[in-house]
C-alpha cells in the first residue's frame, strides 16, 4: 500500500480547479491518504471530506486541526464529522476510533491533539492565535475579569490531556501487536518538532505550536515498546522539519502554504 500524507491543506483558500489538481495528484500516487488536519473550516470540512472521499475512492485517515473549528464549536464539529464518517464508506475519523490496521506489521492511530500552553512562555507569549476568538470553547477567557490568561490555559491543557488520553488508550491496543505504527495529529507533540521558517519555535510561539501532553504519552510508549517503530506525522506550523526524538520515535512536521496544497511525502506499507 501507498500511502499518502499530507497536511494543512486549507481548502477553503483552494479555488475547485485547484482542489480537482490537488485530488487528481493524490489519486495518482497513493492507495490510501493520511491528512493532519487544517482541512477547511467548522461550516465546510465537511463538504470537503466528502468531495475528497467522492473523488479519491479511497480510504481517507483524517486528524482535524484548529482551523476546522473556526467560526463553530470543537464539540459540535467533532460530533458532525464523527457522524459522517459513520456514514462515508472511505473516512476514517481517528480522534473517534482507536487503530486501524493498514497490514499485518502496521496500523494508523491519530487525534486532533491541541496546542496545550505547557512549553514554552505562555504567561508572557505575546501571540494571540485567531483561534482564541473565533472558537467557541476558546473564547470564553475574554469574558474572565480576572486572569483571563489562566482560563484560557485551564481549557487548552484540557484540551491537550483529553488528545493524551486517547493515544494512552490506542497506543496500549497497538504497540505489542505492531512493529511499525503511523500516528497522525495535528499539533506537534514535541519542542524538537515545532518548525517554523526553518528554526524551532522560541518560546513566545511554544506554547501555541506544541502539545506536551502528547509528546509524553509517547515517549513513555516509545520507552516501553523499544520493537515498536513510532513515526508521527503532524502539522500546524506550516513549516517543515524531522525530528528524531528516541531510536524508535520520529516525528516529521509539513511544510504548508496557504492555497498550494501538496503531498508531503508517499509512504510505503509494507
């Protein structure tokens, strides 16, 4: 099997003949397609998951990414794109199943995952993501009187411990069966992986391009699984970079621009 990655496509700022050239390229080179997330926004990711599902034919593992929330609810959106993958033949939601089998030696696990404000400066980061304003669960922190900075924090930690949770959970299921597991999320779960503009993120921008939480249920899977063959596959920076964080745990983050999606690299399942 061929498998195809790709990331941060933000089809909301493809015109359709660039969407058809972006999905004709994916239909050419791969069986399958792997994308971590930044697929459109809260009131067209689905309408994009089902053109790419309509034209590829194919099965379509997906993470989503802070964009697919915009303008909506994080708990809305997963709930309607659950349920259309419930429905779709070729999607497959990882944030709502554990593993996928793709051969005997691999299976896929994935989750949204969320830039959880624990590396890095978040008290004195002057960045203020658009996501802080135009997603519901997020915006919230506006209406504190006082420390609006710690509420803010309290639901992106949240946010970042329910993604742990879930790979705990789908990396027990995976790693003493498989000798290789692809695991795709949105936001890098390591310092080492948040690429930007070919350098690591400082740590005005950390807390807004990693999730810890993540990156430690991994690394301890990885730890007590020294067989298993961890290689994540993440986004959200836009910048592209590899990061070899144990002998059998990798992370390679996409490089993105907006209206110019692409592959990112064709892997081989053996």
């Amino acid at each position: 099997m061929r498998l195809a990655w790709t990331t941060d496509i933000h089809l909301n700022f493809v015109k359709a003949a660039g969407r058809q050239r972006f999905l004709e390229s994916l239909s050419e080179a791969a069986d399958a397609v792997a994308i971590s997330g930044d697929i459109g926004e809260s009131h067209d990711v689905e309408a994009y998951l089902r053109e790419m599902q309509d034209h590829l034919q194919r099965p379509i593992f997906f993470v989503l990414g802070n964009h697919d929330f915009y303008r909506g609810s994080i708990v809305e959106t997963r709930s309607a794109v659950t349920r259309l993958a419930a429905q779709a033949p070729h999607l497959v939601y990882l944030s709502a199943t554990t593993a996928v089998e793709l051969s005997p030696q691999t299976a896929i696990i994935g989750h949204d995952g969320w830039a959880d404000a624990r590396l890095g400066d978040f008290t004195g980061s002057t960045v203020m993501l658009n996501d802080y304003r135009l997603i519901e669960e997020l915006r919230g922190w506006r209406r504190e009187v006082s420390h609006p900075r710690e509420s803010l924090r309290r639901v992106l930690q949240e946010l970042g411990d329910e993604a742990a949770r879930h790979f705990q959970q789908a990396l027990a299921e995976v790693t003493g069966r498989y000798r290789y597991v692809i695991v795709i999320t949105h936001v890098p779960p390591f310092r080492e992986a948040t690429w930007h503009q070919q350098q690591i993120s400082d740590d005005n921008w950390l807390p807004h391009f990693s999730c810890k939480a993540v990156g430690d249920v991994l690394l301890q899977a990885a730890e007590a699984n020294p067989g298993c063959q961890l290689l994540v596959l993440c986004g959200h920076t836009h910048g592209g970079g590899e990061a070899q964080i144990l002998d059998n745990l990798q992370v390679l983050t996409g490089e993105a621009e907006y209206g110019r999606p692409e592959i990112q690299r064709i892997l081989e399942i053996a």
